[in-house]
C-alpha cells in the first residue's frame, strides 16, 4: 500500500516578531500554534503513517513553559508516530526546553550530533528514519560522507536541519549544516526531509528528488511572500512523490505603488487601497500577516506627513506594516529660490552649482538638492 507522511518544518513557535506593534504579538504566536495543530489535523485527514518535523519547532530564548505544554499535549492526541529533529533556533542542549518537555511515547526526539534511526512502522515497505538534532554548537554534515548502515527493508529517509548546496537556484548566505544535495543519494537515504530554508522547495539530483523543503508553514517576516504550508511524501516501492500543501495562513505581500501625480493624503491612500484589491487583499482582515508597501514614483513634495496616517490606517488590518519612500519629489524651484529663508537660500546654492557642473558632479549636486529639500520639509532621505 505504501507509506504517507506530512512533513513540516520551521515553526518558530513563539518567535518575538521584531517590528510588529506589541498588541499583535501575542496574537501572531497563537497563530504559530494553531497552524500546528492544523498540519497535524491535516495529516490525520491524508491519513498519513507518520509525522516528521524538520527542527526550528520554537525558538529557544523565546518558548514558555505554556507553549511546551499546548505542544506536548497536540503530539499525544495524534495516534501517529511523530519523528522530531532539533534545529539551530531550537538546539537540545543541558538545561534546555528539550529536557523540560514532557514528550508523548508517540514521539522521537532524535540525538544532538550523532545519526540515529528510528523504524515506527512494521511491514516491508516500512521507512526507516535516520536522524540528527542541533546540540549547542555547530552541526557538521560529515556523516554523509559514509553509506547509512542499511539493515531494514523498505527506503532509507534522513530528516536533517541544513542547507543544500551545489543546487541550480539561488543558495542561502545563512549556510547551516551545508550539505552537497548529490550526497544525499550517495549516502544510500532515498530521501531527505529537511528544514531550515524558509521557502518551500523540492530538490532533485540528475532527475531523482533529493531534498524537500516544506518551508515555513506561516509567514514570519516581511519578505516570506512566497506560499505556506506542509509537504505529503508519499512512498510506494521506488516510487516517491511530494505534494506541497498551503495551509491557508494570512497574506505576506510586497506592494509596489506608483504615486506619480500624488497630491493628497487621500489620493494616496485611494491608491495603496487599489494595489492591495488587485491582490485579493481589498477585504477585511484579521490583523494577521505582512504588508511592504514600496511608493514610487514622483509627486508632490509633502508626501513625508503622510505616510504616518498612511501606516497607521494599514497597521488596522496588518500585524506588521512597513512602508518605502522610493519616490521622487517635485519642487517648484522658481518659487524656492525666491524665498528669504533658509529654504530659499539652499536652494539657490544648489541650483548656481548645477548650472557650473556636469557629469557626474551635476547629478551629485542634483541628488544633493533634493534630498535637502525633502529634510527640510522633515523628510527621511532615501
């Protein structure tokens, strides 16, 4: 019949979530729960054998002695086995959470620094389960370096908390116990189950998949924009399949809006109010998720006394609001430099230099001009 299991990775539970106005921390940490407790909802209704959690389940300076106690008693409702690695945010270390949790029997916490296997389920096509969690200090991948000892049927699946490296996309500078994706196979696991990549990925070796990333199943910054949720392997004889499945949580998006023209704090908002309805997000929200609002373009000088009302009008529907000035400002010059004020007197300075330079002293002194001109109005210079 074959094995299925849900994977999921990068919870952070209890994470500070730096930039969000405090009133909604609280409520994006009950979020994190939640989504756990959905995964493992979820893989009851796949009806999946096994779950298998890819570290960084909290963040250890942050976790409470509650939120152990909601996790323990989440993974003992489940009757399915639960495999469990311990990340870089999450390490087992003396003293730590992971001594001071109450862990089901349906559970298995593998061991910091040494590769173990753990073989939850009977039958012949039964998987066998090789772990290694974080302990305090740096995890090494060498152990890749040696074929696992293969002494069961059925595949050979390694849960891991690292970086792929030697892939065709776009490698991670944070790199976390690196690993060379063509090890894997090499190292006789027909697959890994990993953690630490943030973004959902599914990686394949001369047309063999290799590694899954669920990636995180909720978003935790502003520039986790891309989809959220878990991964269904299913295994059945040589045959391996992987399915991401979202989980639903709330937006994380990045707005780009051209303000050319703007001359109002309502024609402003009329705006970012149109990018976010042409991204389905025109309705109410939750107070969940994360919005980057990029203004360009040019417009009006004055814009700077807006963007608080414009924040705090989205910090209503958003936990986390961050809003760009990348826009240009229009001056009237002429009527600038005919001021007897400070104002006035700069802009005259300026405008006589850029009528002297060219190159790249004009575009110097250009640049000067309006980034002066915006501090005075008591703008942030870009």
């Amino acid at each position: 019949m074959g094995v299925r299991i849900l994977h999921i990775a990068d919870v952070h539970l209890d994470r500070p979530f730096v930039g969000v106005a405090s009133e909604r921390r609280q409520h994006l940490r009950r979020r994190l729960l939640a989504t756990l407790g959905q995964a493992v909802a979820l893989a009851e209704q796949y009806r999946c054998d096994l779950l298998t959690i890819g570290g960084d389940l909290w963040e250890e300076e942050n976790v409470t002695e509650s939120t152990r106690r909601e996790l323990a008693a989440l993974l003992a409702r489940t009757e399915l086995p639960v495999a469990i690695v311990a990340g870089n945010h999450d390490p087992i270390v003396p003293g730590g959470s992971w001594e001071r949790i109450d862990l089901p029997p349906n559970v298995r916490l593998f061991e910091p620094g040494k590769l173990t296997r753990w073989r939850p389920l009977e039958g012949s096509s039964a998987p066998t389960i090789w772990g290694i969690s974080w302990g305090g200090g740096e995890l090494h991948a060498a152990f890749l370096e040696r074929p696992c000892a293969r002494q069961e049927e059925g595949p050979n699946l390694l849960l891991l908390h690292g970086t792929a490296v030697g892939t065709t996309g776009r490698e991670p500078a944070d790199r976390h116990c690196p690993f060379e994706l063509r090890a894997v196979h090499r190292a006789g696991f027909d697959l890994c189950l990993c953690g630490h990549i943030h973004r959902p990925a599914l990686l394949a070796h001369e047309g063999r998949l290799a590694v899954v990333y669920p990636g995180s199943p909720f978003p935790l910054a502003f520039d986790e924009t891309h989809s959220h949720g878990v991964v269904v392997v299913e295994l059945d004889g040589p045959s391996v399949k992987a399915e991401g499945v979202p989980l639903g949580g709330p937006p994380c998006l990045y707005l780009e809006v051209d303000c050319e023209g703007v001359a109002s704090r309502a024609e402003l908002r009329e705006r970012v109010a149109r990018a976010l309805a042409q991204q389905g997000a025109g309705g109410e929200s939750d107070g969940g998720g994360f919005l980057t609002v990029a203004l360009v373009g040019s417009c009006e000088a004055g814009l700077e006394r807006d963007l608080e009302d414009l924040q705090a009008m989205l910090t209503q529907r958003f936990a986390g609001v961050r809003v760009i000035d990348r826009t240009q400002r229009s001056f009237d010059l002429d009527a600038i430099t005919q001021l007897d004020t400070a104002r006035g007197r700069f802009a005259r300075s300026l405008r006589e230099r850029i009528g002297q330079a060219d190159g790249r002293d004009r575009e110097v002194a250009e640049l000067a001009l309006e980034i002066g001109l915006r501090a005075l109005d008591g703008g942030e210079p870009v």
